[in-house]
C-alpha cells in the first residue's frame, strides 16, 4: 500500500487548495445525481449514492448543495443526462493510467481524453489494457497527527475493514468496496475529520520512474483532471521520494 499513501497525498496536497474546490464540488455533484438518478433519491436504499455522499463531505461539501444534486438526479430541478464512460492507457514510462468520466456529450469527452494523452506523450489503450492493474476499493484517509493510529485500527477493524496503514503521514484505511458505507458510518461518530473517503481504484503494482518521467506523468494526469467531463484519474505512478509534485 505504499505507492498509494504517496499517490494519495500528493492527490490531496493538489485538491485541498481553493482554487480547485469549485471543480472538486462540480464532479461531485455530477456523482451524486448519477447515482440518485440510477438508484433513486434515498441513500438508506441505494448503496451508490450513500458512497457519494460520504465522499462529498469529507470534501467539505454542503449539506444543501447535495440535496441540490439529490434532487437534480431525480428529476425534481431537472437536469441532464449523464452517460459514464472509462478510458484506458498508458502515460509516459510505462504508468497505466486509468479515467473514470461522467459527460452529456460522449464525442467530446472522448476527443478530449485523446486529445490529452496525445499530447503529453501517452498512449490510449483498449477496453481491459489496464484495469486489470486496479482493484476496486473503499479508501479512508486520516491526518496521522490528528487521529490515533491504534483508536483508527480498533474502530476500523471492528467494522470489517480490511487493512490500516500508517506512511508519509497518512493513515489509509481500506475496506471491501460493498463494507465501505459500513465502515465509514462506524467511524464517523468518533469525531475524526477525513482528509478523504471515497470508493477508489488502487493499483496492485505501482510503477517507479525518475524525476523527469515523473514531471511528465504529472502534467498528463493534471491535464486529464482538468477537464470538465473527468470525473477520476487513477494511475500506477509512484514518484521519487525528492519530487516536488507541486513544482
């Protein structure tokens, strides 16, 4: 699990700044009436949206912009049609790239996912190239000084998570992805704030490449990010300890 604490933090070193919060906020309300609109509006009975929801409040989300998103699903404020979509590839060095996008436009997501790992030196692959590389999973992470490792441990495990790792500063929780929801309802009453909680892909193996691979790797999946329709970007990068991904 160590290539994913480092991947993870880095991930949310980028996405805690303020600039980005309104871009964060739009996917997840993109997720969250995805999932109302294939499973209905009530989160007791559908597991999906109970997902999203968890996730847009560890990202601080509030509470009337997801009733908001809720309804919009349902058809209650109305709204468009989201189709999902996955593409599959390769960045430079040998990184599998995978990304998850919700669009109302499928020729121009697909244009422009091309259109990025075109230009930034990656390549797209077929259906299954890569994502054989992932395994689905529930992911919690806590700030290592804010929390106590064994407390997160008790809880966690008691709960049918299935590992707890403390590196770099960040302790991951990781469940099964159907005990996620279970998981995260057990250890939201103890009062600890999340840095993230969210239903992932984590590689199995994580690619090492140098530092001016690294820089390359990070400009196509920031580039990816970026865009309006990508909901998710994983990847199988492990950066060099010295690399500054906020260079």
């Amino acid at each position: 699990m160590s290539g994913h604490n480092k991947w993870s933090t880095i991930k949310h070193a980028k996405g805690a700044a303020d600039a980005k919060r309104g871009a964060l906020f739009t996917k997840l309300i993109k997720e969250i009436s995805i999932a109302a609109s294939m499973g209905g509006g009530d989160p007791n009975s559908n597991p999906r949206l109970r997902a999203a929801i968890v996730k847009a409040r560890a990202a601080s989300m509030p509470k009337d912009n997801i009733e908001r998103a809720i309804k919009k699903g349902t058809g209650e404020l109305g709204g468009g049609t989201f189709e999902e979509l996955v593409y599959e590839g390769y960045a430079q060095g040998g990184v599998a790239v995978l990304v998850e996008v919700l669009t109302d436009n499928h020729n121009r997501a697909a244009a422009n996912v091309r259109n990025v790992f075109t230009k930034n030196g990656g390549n797209l692959g077929s259906s299954g190239s890569v994502s054989r590389m992932f395994d689905r999973k529930g992911v919690i992470e806590y700030d290592a000084e804010k929390v106590s490792e064994d407390e997160v441990m008790e809880a966690a495990l008691d709960a049918g998570a299935e590992d707890i790792v403390n590196e770099d500063g960040i302790i991951t929780v990781t469940t099964d992805p159907n005990s996620f929801t279970q998981v995260v309802e057990a250890l939201e009453p103890k009062g600890w704030e999340a840095l993230s909680a969210e239903v992932s892909m984590v590689p199995q193996m994580y690619t090492q490449v140098d530092a001016e691979t690294a820089a390359k790797v990070k400009k196509l999946l920031d580039r990816l990010e970026e865009d309006d329709d990508v909901q998710n970007v994983w990847s199988t990068v492990e950066y060099p300890d010295d690399f500054n991904p906020e260079d």
